[in-house]
C-alpha cells in the first residue's frame, strides 16, 4: 500500500527529556491512521513535527516521497498538509461563512481588493456554502463564528481544513472540551469524510469507541516510541499494549 508520510527515525528533545524516540512508521494514503498513548506519550509532540510547529533533533519526514523535514508550517499547508488543533483556530469576529470563504480564496490564490464588487467572489461563496452543508453550519453561515458553540467551532474549522484541499488532516482530539451532546455530530462529520475516500486522516483520540469505529490503522505511542501498530482489533489484542497502556484505564471500555 502506498505511504503518503514516511517518518524515518524521528527524534526530538528538550534539554534532557526525549519526547519523541526514533519512531519509523509508513502512513498509508487514502487510510485513516489513529495515534493513541497515554498522557506524556509524545502524540501531539509527533504531530507538531509532521506540521512544522516543531523540527526533529534527528530523523526525517517524506511526504509523497519529498523530504519535507526542514520545511515550514506555510509550505507545508499548500503542499497540502492540514492541521486542527486541541484548541479551536477560527476567526472569531468574522462570520462563519466568511471564516471558509477566505479559506476558499485563500486556496484559489486571490487576494481580497477592497475595491472589487462582491459579485466578484461569488464563486467563492458558492464553494464556502457547499462545504458548510458538509458540515452542517450552513444554517449558521451569517452567525459571527465567536457565537457559535464550542462543537460548532469545530466543524467550522474542519469546513476551512476542507476548503484548502488538503491532502492529509491531521485531527488533533478534535472532540475535546466537548459536550457528551456535541460529540456525536463532529463523528458523523469526520465519517462522512472518511466515507469520501480522497483524504488521509491522521487522529490522535482519547476515545476508544470512537478509535474502534474509525481506524484503519492504529499507533500506539508510550514515553515517545512506537510501541505497536495494527489494525484497531490487533491493538485490543496486543498483550504489550494492554500492559503498558491500555491496562486499568481502558479495562472497562475494552471489554
């Protein structure tokens, strides 16, 4: 199966502590890869060295076969790597159509002119618009993106992830600080993504039923190594896993 990513022997650390440990792993393309581990593990650390927040100490990262270890988050994004983050990343005083129409535009390489007529960008609405049904915000679109609740920022970002017609998205625990009422709908967003088949999607999830349902591959990270990977039933039978992670914590929900 063909890899997107490539990650070979990647490292990093800060001062004495090693937060990520020569991990080498292939992300098939077209797939959707969950990366668990309890706190400490180095998961959102690996994620920042994928997107560029961060570069490793050592090792290096190929995206469809380029080195793109020393690239920046920016050139990263229109190679067509996107990134959410744990905390939501929209513009707050902008409405919520107007927070994916310049997602929209800013893909198209048009820059707003203050003296263009708005018919101008019409097409760029249009798009926004579609991409808000995907996640259904389309009832919102005129609401100031700041007045939307905590779940809806989440799919608002997704819609902008979308618009930039990344190739890989990179879920940071897209769930968190959400409602048990809000979570169901952010799920079915994520699924119908999947469902599509044109994306790759990178997780990282606290929740097993949500990793169970999803995965087609998963990672297990523990203190900054790839401890296992498999498919999500190999990972529930992996006796390693279940001593070094999954043991007391998740007994319950693994049953």
């Amino acid at each position: 199966m063909a890899a997107i990513l490539e990650i070979t022997d990647l490292s990093i650390a800060f001062g004495g502590h090693t937060a990520v440990n020569r991990i080498s792993v292939r992300i098939p393309e077209k797939k959707f890869t969950s990366i668990i581990g309890p706190n400490g593990a180095g998961k959102t650390t690996l994620f920042n060295l994928l997107s560029g927040q961060l570069t490793p100490t050592e090792g290096q990262i190929f995206y469809k076969g380029q080195d793109i270890t020393k690239q920046s988050t920016t050139k990263r994004a229109r190679m067509g790597i996107g990134r959410s983050f744990q905390i939501t990343n929209v513009f707050p005083n902008l409405t919520v159509l107007e927070n994916v129409r310049l997602a929209v535009q800013s893909q198209a390489k048009v820059r707003y002119q203050m003296i263009a007529h708005f018919k101008h960008y019409k097409k760029f609405v249009d798009q926004a618009m579609l991409l808000l049904e995907r996640v259904y915000l389309d009832s919102k679109a005129e609401l100031l993106a700041a007045n939307l609740a905590h779940g809806e920022k989440r799919k608002l970002e997704l819609a902008m992830l979308l618009a930039l017609k990344t190739d890989i998205l990179l879920l940071d625990e897209p769930t968190a600080g959400m409602s048990l009422d809000e979570v169901p709908a952010i799920i079915e967003v994520i699924k119908n993504i999947k469902a599509e088949e044109d994306r790759t999607i990178v997780l990282i999830e606290h929740k097993m039923d949500m990793i169970m349902d999803l995965s087609d591959e998963v990672l297990v990270l523990f203190h900054g190594e790839l401890l296992a990977k498999g498919t999500p039933e190999e990972i529930i039978e992996n006796e390693t896993v279940q001593s070094a992670y999954l043991g007391g914590m998740y007994d319950e929900q693994l049953a």
